[in-house]
C-alpha cells in the first residue's frame, strides 16, 4: 500500500520530476541535491498511478545505491510489492535476463560469470600460450583493450578490421592484441563463461539479433529508470534505448559534472544529447542543496 502524503516530503522541483510521467524526462541533479530520493518516490508515484512493479525496470550502478533504493521502497510500499521491482545494477540485470534467453545466443543458462581475477588469469595463459612477452602484453592493458573494444560493441572481428585501432596497438608494439582478444573469446565460450563487460556485450547481440526478444522487453518494461546516466557507457546506453524505443518512458538521473567512469568507457556525450534522442524530453533541475552550505556550493561552481 502505497503511503498517501508521499508528495508532501518532497520539495517543489522534486515533486515535479516525481509527477511527471507523460513522456521521457532528464533530470539533472548534482551531490546532495536529493536525487535519490527523486527515483525513489518517482517509483511509489508509477505504483501509485497504477503500474505493475514488475513492469518497471530501475538501473543503478552500484550494488549499494540498489539496496538503499530498495529499503526506501520498501518502508513506503511494503517488502512485498518492492521485491517485485525489477531493480539492480546494470550488469546484475542484464544477466537475469542472459540467463533466460542463453540458448538464443549458445550459452546454458547456468554460465559461469569471471570476475577480474579470472580474466586476468585466462589473460596471462593465453599471453603465454602465443610465447609474447608479458612486460609488453601486461595481462592489465590488454584486459583494458579487450574491456573499451566490448563496450563499444566492437568483436575481435571488427577490431582485426579497424585500421586505426590495429595502428594504435602497433605504435603500442602490441600488436597481437586483437588475436588475445580473438582467442579470449573463445575459450570464455568453450569454458560457458561470460565476464563482466559481456553481460553488456551479449545483451546487446540478444537484443540485436533476436526481434521476438527485443519485442518481448519492449512490451514487458513499461517504464525505465537510470541513475546516474552520466556514467553510462556506449553498450548501456544503447541497450536502454532498444528497450524504450516504442514507448519512450524514461527517466535518467544524472549530472553532467559529474561523470567518474570514463575509464570503463563512459560517454559523457550520452546524457548531453538524451534531448536530442528523444524530442520533446522533458528537463527538470535539481537545484537545492542538502548536503553542503551556500558558500561550498558556490566554490564548487566557481572550478
């Protein structure tokens, strides 16, 4: 049941972002600014409007802001509905649902997922397996090489054929980077194994290669929302948009002075041209502070 005076916690530019569920919205929202709770009671206001909770699909990119997320669903709409949200990082959603679609894409459905410390095991054996050396194919650069080409979508294949990327790895001397990658590949395959930038990767191929199931999520998920969408990165991004592409009903939290992750991959440039995705997206700024005095604010705005 969902607590009747949730609005009335909210403040004016809170409420309307939380309010607005009539087509896509950005909302930007620097540290503090309450944009937690924003996507919080956004999700109460989609229950309350009479959205079915497992219709409605919330990124995050940390375990840890899910979890706060949920407990906070929870105190206001019970354990019951909340748990029925499909709610998680990027990559523990995406692998529920590699896990119930393997077969389209040759995997079994119990694949073993590698942390980094496998890949980087797997790595160092196959650097050795071609006798290279490891001082110039340090197994971290080329887990680095093989991670940016996945989250750009880009296969071996294609990274074989991309003239500036081999002449990059040769100005690099490495390059064999591209047959590791090959190789790499296959051996996660053989092994049923996927490794974290391919729940990214293959969630993109099942989508792209599979209409019934891109159809299927498009209709299933009524409505999607993405915490800090700065951080997103080329596959992520992409995948969002596959799913919302019928109805558009999305709302991405972010802050573009804020963006941590382009190490991973982050593009800064998705959440600068999400109004030039989606025509008509609705913008909403979060412009009070919580966290920090005038003056902070100020310096801050000032770098």
């Amino acid at each position: 049941m969902v607590t009747e005076d949730y609005l009335q916690q909210l403040n004016g530019q809170q409420r309307a972002a939380v309010e607005y569920v009539d087509g896509p919205s950005l909302v930007i929202a620097g540290a503090g600014s309450g944009k937690t709770r924003v996507l919080t009671y956004k999700i109460v206001h989609l229950l309350r409007c009479g959205y079915e909770p497992w219709r409605i699909l919330a990124l995050t990119f940390t375990n840890k802001a899910a979890r706060e997320m949920r407990e906070r669903i929870e105190a206001l709409v019970g354990t019951e509905v909340a748990s029925r949200l499909w709610m998680g990082t990027f990559h523990s959603i995406f692998a529920r649902i590699l896990r119930a679609n393997a077969d389209r894409i040759g995997f079994k459905s119990s694949f073993t997922i590698y942390d980094s410390a496998d890949s980087k095991s797997l790595v160092k054996t196959i650097v050795k397996d071609l006798v290279l050396d490891e001082k110039i194919y340090k197994p971290s650069s080329v887990i680095s090489a093989i991670s940016t080409a996945k989250n750009a979508l880009i296969s071996p294949e294609k990274y074989a054929a991309d003239r500036e990327i081999m002449r990059a790895d040769a100005d690099a001397r490495r390059p064999r980077i591209h047959e590791i990658y090959r190789i790499y590949r296959d051996r996660c395959f053989t092994a049923g194994a996927m490794d974290f930038d391919d729940l990214l990767y293959y969630t993109n191929v099942l989508l792209r290669d599979n209409p019934d199931v891109l159809r299927h999520y498009q209709e299933f998920f009524r409505y999607v929302l993405v915490d800090e969408y700065q951080d997103t990165n080329f596959a992520q991004h992409l995948i969002v948009a596959k799913i919302c592409e019928e109805h558009h009903q999305l709302c991405v939290v972010g802050d573009d002075a804020q963006s941590i992750y382009s190490f991973r991959g982050a593009n800064i440039r998705n959440i600068l041209s999400m109004r030039d995705t989606y025509p008509g997206m609705k913008l909403f700024k979060l412009e009070r502070n919580y966290r920090s005095t005038q003056n902070i604010i100020n310096a801050a705005n000032s770098l």
